[in-house]
C-alpha cells in the first residue's frame, strides 16, 4: 500500500464519525486508489502524475 494514499485517503476522514460504513467505505477507496496507482505505474507514468491523476478524481 502506498503511505502517500493512505495518508491522503486518512486526512479525508479525519472529520467522519467513525462507524463500521465509514470505515468500509475508507477501506474500498484506499484499494480502489491503489489499484488506480499500480496500473498507472504499470503503464511508465511517473508517481507524480499518478498522484495527480487520483487526486483529481475523489
């Protein structure tokens, strides 16, 4: 797992009360963004247009 993502993935929630929908809802966007990530760098884009690419999409 990409620390950058989850950091970024946890600052989102910081205001979310924590019950078990967030959290699985937390849980389903940290691997969606992962996957996104580890595709992208499967294609030769650099992490940096990776991260901007997800970023843009939440």
């Amino acid at each position: 797992m990409n620390t950058k993502i989850k950091n970024y993935v946890d600052v989102l929630f910081n205001d979310v009360p924590t019950t078990r929908k967030a959290q699985e809802l937390k849980e389903e966007i940290l691997a969606d963004l992962n996957e996104h990530y580890a595709s992208h760098i499967a294609e030769g884009k650099s992490a940096r247009v990776c991260k901007n690419s997800f970023a843009r999409e939440l």
